[in-house]
C-alpha cells in the first residue's frame, strides 16, 4: 500500500459516512447575486472583508443542511480557478496568487472549525483544470501536468488541508499528473471528471475507461474519483452498464441543467432545472451506487438543491460501503 493509500484510509467518507457539500458558488454570484467574476473566478471574494463575510453565510447555509440531515460536511477551498496560468486574467502577479491560495485555505478552514462541533468535517483543497474546464484545449503530458499542479498542491498542503480535490477535469493524463502531485505533497487526491451528455470525457473517452486507466498510471494512489459539472442524465447509462470502476467512483456535483456544455455556455440566463427533480435524481443514482458518499452541486444550482439531494439521499437506503 502507498503512503497517499494510508493518508486516503483516514478520511472520515471513505468510513462509509455520507458527506454533503456546497454547490454552484460562481454560477450563483453571476446570476443570483449579480457579481462580476474575472475568468469564471471567484477566488478574488478573499481580498476583502465583504468578499469573505459572503462566503461565510454561503458555507454556514450549507452546513446547516447538512447538518439537518444527518450528514458531514466537505468544506472546500474558494481555490478552482487560482492556479498559475490564471494569474494574469485574475489580475495577480505569482506571489500574489500564492498568497490568494493560502488565505483561502486559512478562511476554509476557520468557517470548518465552527462545525467540527456539530458534525464531522472534511477541508478540501481544490485545483482546477489548467485550461478550459468544458474542453481539453491544452492537453499536457502527465508529467508537464504534475509540475504545472504541484505550485498550488504544495500551497494547499501547507495550509493543513485534508485532501486535495480537483475538479472538471477533462483529461487523463492531467488527472495523472495531479494525482502525482498530491502523492509529493503528502495528501489524498480525489479527481473529478466532467463528461458530456453521452458520458464521455469531452475526448471521447468513456468515463469508466478514465478512472480505469488513472488508476493504471498510478498505481490506484487516487483516494477515490467524482463526476461535476454535468446533469444525471448523462452519465446514468454509464453507470447503469456497470463494470468494476464503480466502486472507485465515490462522489457526484451535478449540474442544475440537463443542457449541454455547449448550450450551457451560449446561455444568457441561468438554468436552475428542478432542484426536487435533482435530489431525486441523486437518491436514484446511489441505489446504483452503493460507494456514494460526496454530493453537491455545480453549475445552476444553490442551497435548495443540495437540501433536496440531502433530503432525498436521506430517505433512501445507505449500505455504508467502506
């Protein structure tokens, strides 16, 4: 067993307890409150007391769902789109962006504090997709990726987080070279694919055979891997054609829309579907999913969608798989 393998053993939801998490912050921001995000970011709320007084009320409400329904909380890092490459669209020299990262870990992890109390925990510190989170436009080599990814892992770990999750991840060998980075840093990786509405990664690659081959490149040093930034619907299928893979598939944030990336981004409102619809859609997927133990949300959705997933999973049978 590797040393990233027995960090991964000592998180809480790889126990079998079940964990909510927070849902479509940037989405949210642009179309709920009206805000401006540089780059789709919104990792500049920390540069301020009004910024971060926000962000405070946006985990609390989420916590508090979680609370109500008898699950943990996976606090995560405001920390997507704050990696190198995007320093310049975000305004920022280097130090500046590293300095970004860590009081963004020392933010997250003060509002995680003030529940740790109440119910079970997890800080998680997220990284992005280099490029475009829709589409793999720069595909690097696995080891390009884990040098280009260890700048804000080292900065994450440092800060004491639990974990290191990144999302929208188009790619493989990206997801290979995050996985790598994290093994340097001390910390569990999870990795989270974004596919379209066929199931596959927008390379064409079926998901299962992504997880199946980041495992194969890593030696299964992943601590497990989640599917964001897509609705149900289209990666039911994939799911329901079964295979081994699923059980290292562990967590789901789902879009609000069943529409398309593509039509998603030539949008001009948002679409927030059925928050109920969801909830009941995630209450589906975890009969086929006996691992399922992270659920939140992505683009379109708010609180009322993860209190419906966190009502609707809680009525529905949990096999607490370890």
């Amino acid at each position: 067993m590797t040393p990233m393998m027995r960090h991964a053993d000592r998180l809480p939801q790889l126990g079998g307890e079940r964990f909510l998490t927070d849902s479509g912050l940037e989405t949210t921001l642009i179309y709920h409150e009206g805000r401006s995000l540089p780059a789709f970011s919104a990792t500049h709320l920390h540069r301020d007391d009004a910024g971060e007084a926000y962000l405070s009320g946006y985990y609390d409400r989420h916590a508090a769902i979680a609370a109500e329904w008898g699950f943990g909380m996976v606090f995560e890092t405001n920390t997507w789109r704050a990696s190198p490459d995007w320093a310049a669209a975000l305004g920022c020299t280097l130090p500046e962006l590293a300095a970004l990262n860590r009081r963004a870990v020392d933010f997250t992890q003060d509002c995680a504090r003030t529940w740790r109390s109440q119910l079970p925990v997890v800080v998680s510190g997220v990284v992005g997709p280099r490029g475009d989170g829709y589409a793999p436009d720069r595909v690097m080599t696995a080891e390009v990726a884990a040098e280009y990814h260890s700048f804000q892992t080292a900065i994450l770990a440092e800060g004491g987080v639990d974990q290191i999750t990144a999302y929208t991840i188009t790619t493989v060998p990206e997801a290979v070279g995050i996985v790598r980075a994290g093994v340097r840093a001390g910390l569990p990786v999870v990795i989270s694919f974004t596919v379209e509405t066929d199931g596959c990664l927008p390379t064409g690659q079926p998901l299962g055979e992504a997880i199946t081959a980041v495992d194969r490149a890593t030696a299964g040093a992943a601590a497990y891997f989640m599917v964001n930034c897509a609705h149900p619907s289209h990666f039911r299928a994939e799911i329901e054609r079964g295979g081994a893979w699923l059980t290292r598939l562990r967590g789901l944030r789902a879009n609000a829309s069943c529409r398309s990336h593509a039509e998603l981004e030539a949008m001009t409102t948002l679409d927030s579907g059925d928050p109920d619809a969801l909830g009941e859609d995630y209450a589906a997927l975890s009969r086929l999913l006996p691992g399922l133990v992270v659920m939140g949300g992505c683009c379109g959705t708010d609180h009322r969608h993860v209190a419906a997933i966190g009502r609707c999973c809680a009525r529905a049978p949990h096999h607490g798989v370890a």
